[in-house]
C-alpha cells in the first residue's frame, strides 16, 4: 500500500466509532494504552467465564479501581451515549461482559446487581453444559432449560444483551426463539469457510438475522480457514463471506483479542470448568499477520479499503452497527 493509501486508511479509522465486540485481553494499563493507540472506542471485555459470583465480583471490583486509577486512559460504558463520550474523549469504553452464566449460579435474583454494576452484555454458555443451555462443545446439545428461560426474561428486562458466540447450536435457537430483544453471536466465524465446533453454518447465520439478532466476526485464528497462516486481509474476506449472507446491516466485529495472557489462561479456558476435561487444542496461538495487536487495529479498516469496501460499509461494520444493537437492547 502507497503512503497516499495510508494516509487515507489512517485519516479514516481516526474518524469512526470503533467497536469490538470481545476482548479477552490480559488487562490493565499496558491493554489500555493499546486500545487507546488502536482507536479502541469501546470494546465488550470479558470478567467472567468460569468464574463463580464471588470471583466475579472480584474481577469487577479490580474493574471499578482501574477505571478510577486510569481514568485517561478509559472509561465504564453504561450506554450508548457513553461510547459516544468515549470517542469525543478520546479514551476506550469499556463493556463489562461475561462469557458464562457461572457469576450468577443459581440466582437470578443476582442478574440486577451486575447489570447496576455494569455488565451489559452475557453470554449464556461457555462451551459446555451449564443451568441455562449447552456449549458448543458438548456432544449432546439439550437446548434452553426452563431456568434458562427465566434467565432470557431476567436479561431482557434488564437489558443485557444475550450473546450466543460459545453456545450449541438447538440452544442458541431455542434463545433467539425466546428472547423479546435482539441477541448476537458476538465473536464466531462461519463454518462455510471452515468447519469447527465454534463456528456457525449458514443456517445458523441467517436464523439469527431473521429474528433480528446480530453477528460480529472474529479473527481467532485456529477457527479461520487457513489457521495460523491467516492474515488481517483473510479476517476481511470472512466478514464479507458473513456481509454477503447476513446484510452488512447487523454485522460487527469482535476480535477475541488474548493479548498478554500466557499458556496457563489457554489452559484454563480449553478445560471444562477451567480444570475437568479437555474440550479442544488450540496448538499454536497467533494473530492474523497485521494486525498482531490490539494497537495496530488500524490495519483492519486498511484492509477494508483494500478489499474496496465502500466508507459506508467501513463505519457500519466498524462500530454503528453495534451502536445500534446495543441502543436496541439497553434502551439508551
């Protein structure tokens, strides 16, 4: 690419609104920094994946001494309004969300008190079976239990969005069948370019487009067609494989971002419960070639315009369309 061509990708990525729909970063202020040289203007960051209410809360507690220890570098989103201020400040919004329902346990009662402090988005399996619905990863998918049904209705009338990205395939359609409010694969990739366990045939894409729902791409790379090997300019071809099925009106990105964490976190995460058995082998984990960090995010609206996509698109798939979505569901 020409300095010209550069200069333009730069000028624009300044401009728009950046959202990434799941960061599950090793944080603190190294991460943040990042972001804010990426153009992060908000991104949906993980507290809670097989952790229990008391560890939860512990991760939002370190949460909540961040935003006050860093305040120039980020900011807690409650609405959508507060992404816009992110961006007009300069700083990255920060969406607590949860990649499990194991915060909660058996109480839905708790829901009310993450959502005041916070958690916007919940995903309602991570990978395996829980109270509510089954991962991915189970060899036998039950679908939403009646306790997972309260769950959809607590959520809904809170306004937490449903995020269904590690979910089986029957539970995630029994949830988007259940749910009053728009829901989202966050983070998935499509299994018409690769076939695994986490990502989501055409069916499945187009169902949850049907029902209103939302689809943001992800770039991890075991799951994209050529693994490893894959580059910035590959995750670009599997957002549009998805635009092309789905409409580039409701479809986001979602990075996955694991920067910083080191062979214990993938350990933890690839285990049932984090230590019963093992659900998948992830080998060698690495990012698309260019967009190694979380700072270079740039790289992918210069992919965009590389693949001749329209400004319009760029903004939609960037971040407006996740404005949106989450205007829709949190009602602000």
């Amino acid at each position: 690419m020409n300095r010209q061509t550069l200069s333009g990708a730069d000028s624009l990525h300044a401009r728009l609104t950046v959202i990434d729909g799941l960061i599950v970063s090793d944080f603190g202020p190294d991460v943040f920094r990042d972001m804010q040289k990426g153009g992060i203007t908000a991104a949906n960051c993980t507290c809670c994946i097989w952790e229990d209410f008391t560890a939860t809360m512990r991760n939002i507690m370190q949460w909540k001494a961040w935003f006050r220890d860093h305040s120039d570098l980020i900011l807690q989103v409650r609405t959508t309004a507060d992404i816009r201020r992110a961006k007009a400040e300069g700083k990255a919004g920060i969406i607590l969300g949860w990649q499990n329902v194991s915060g909660m346990e058996d109480q839905i009662g708790y829901l009310s008190l993450f959502k005041d402090l916070g958690v916007g988005i919940i995903q309602l399996a991570y990978n395996t079976q829980n109270l509510v619905s089954t991962g991915c990863y189970e060899s036998k998918d039950g679908g939403l239990s009646d306790f997972g049904r309260e769950v959809v209705d607590e959520m809904n009338r809170l306004g937490i969005l449903c995020d269904l990205s590690h979910v089986g395939p029957v539970s995630s359609r029994d949830v988007i069948l259940a749910s009053k409010q728009p829901v989202a694969y966050s983070h998935c990739l499509p299994a018409g370019l690769k076939a695994h366990p986490r990502n989501k045939t055409d069916e499945e894409l187009r169902f949850i487009i049907d029902h209103g729902g939302f689809v943001g791409v992800t770039m991890f790379t075991p799951f994209l067609a050529r693994g490893i090997d894959s580059t910035v300019d590959d995750y670009v071809e599997a957002m549009e494989y998805v635009i092309n099925l789905c409409g580039e009106e409701r479809v986001g990105y979602g990075t996955d971002f694991t920067q910083g964490h080191q062979q214990p976190f993938f350990d933890w995460i690839t285990h049932d419960k984090g230590y019963a058995r093992r659900l998948t082998q992830f080998g060698t984990i690495r990012n698309p070639e260019g967009l190694d960090t979380i700072g270079h995010t740039g790289a992918l609206t210069a992919a965009m315009l590389r693949r001749g996509w329209t400004e319009g698109r760029i903004e939609r798939v960037m971040g407006e369309n996740w404005i949106k979505l989450l205007h829709d569901v949190w009602g602000a």
